[in-house]
C-alpha cells in the first residue's frame, strides 16, 4: 500500500535537500552560480510518473535530456530529478521504532543524491555505466556522503550512518 509525505512531512524534505545542498556545496566547493549548472528537482512519491517509483530503494535518480536547436547548432543538457518514495522512507523510520529520525534519514538521503548529481555532472561518475561500475559508484557515493555528513555531531544523524551503511541501497539510478 502506498503512503505519501504529509505537508509537514514535505516541508522537512524541502529543508533537508537546501541543508544538503550547502553541505555538498561546501564539501565539493561549489560556488552558487556552479550550483545552478546542476540542473535538478525534488519530487516525493504523490508526483512521480510510473517510471520514476521504484521498489526497493529510499529514492532513486532519474535522468532526461533536453535538446534544442539554436542557431544551426544543437544544444542541450541533462536535467535530474530526485524521486522519493514516501512509503519506502516511512516504512524504514516506522520500522526503527523511533531510533530512526525522519529528518536524519532524509538528510542522509539527500546527500546521497545529491553527491550522485554532482558527480555525473562533472564527469567523475558515468550514469549510463553497466550494472558492475553502478555498484561501484554507488560504494564511492556512500563514501563521499558519509564523510560529507560526518563533521557534524548529531546522535541521530551518526545512527543513520551506522544502520544505513553500505549494506543497505539508498538510491537508484535510471535513464
């Protein structure tokens, strides 16, 4: 059965994806203008198109292209978008029986995507790779997304990074 985000619930999502936005920022050294180059939005499960919800994992990445013709010449870019799945998410933290904070999850989530979105935009991680390097990258991901997370002193935050380590699929990938 699927559960969807309530409005508090999406206005926290809303916060964590800017808090993990200026971490990634800072960690990767992302200028503001740099950071508009890394075109992508955030949807949660109510929004999603069939092909962006998937089983199994907390969120997952979607990729699209955009291309137009201008002055003879074609341009275009990649544009991602973040796909939550609510009841996923609200499973695991239902689950944890309140050793799991919502808003520590999502942090932890968003972080992960969003190290994902800056990696295959500056060409360090290959989205379109066979399933063996997709492994691959997603170990580095977990890596970057811990240490990026790991200067703060938040107990709830250090218990996510502990039970959602890389035994466990945060995130998808999809073209």
């Amino acid at each position: 059965m699927e559960r969807y985000f309530n409005g508090t619930q999406i206005s926290l999502a809303g916060k964590t994806f800017s808090q993990a936005e200026t971490m990634a920022g800072q960690y990767f050294r992302l200028s503001p203008s740099e950071w508009k180059g890394h075109r992508y939005d955030v949807k949660t499960l109510a929004f999603l198109e069939k092909h962006e919800v998937r089983e199994g994992a907390f969120a997952h990445l979607c990729r699209y292209q955009f291309s137009k013709e201008h002055e003879g010449a074609e341009e275009g870019f990649y544009f991602y978008r973040i796909c939550l799945q609510d009841d996923r998410i609200l499973d695991a933290v239902e689950r944890a029986h309140s050793f799991i904070r919502l808003s520590s999850l999502l942090l932890y989530i968003a972080a992960h995507e969003l190290v994902h979105v800056i990696r295959f935009e500056q060409g360090e991680g290959n989205f379109d790779a066979p399933e063996e390097e997709k492994l691959d990258e997603e170990q580095t991901v977990h890596r970057i997304t811990r240490n990026l997370l790991k200067p703060g002193t938040d107990p709830d935050l250090n218990l996510v990074l502990d039970c959602f380590s890389n035994r466990y699929q945060i995130g998808d990938l999809m073209q």
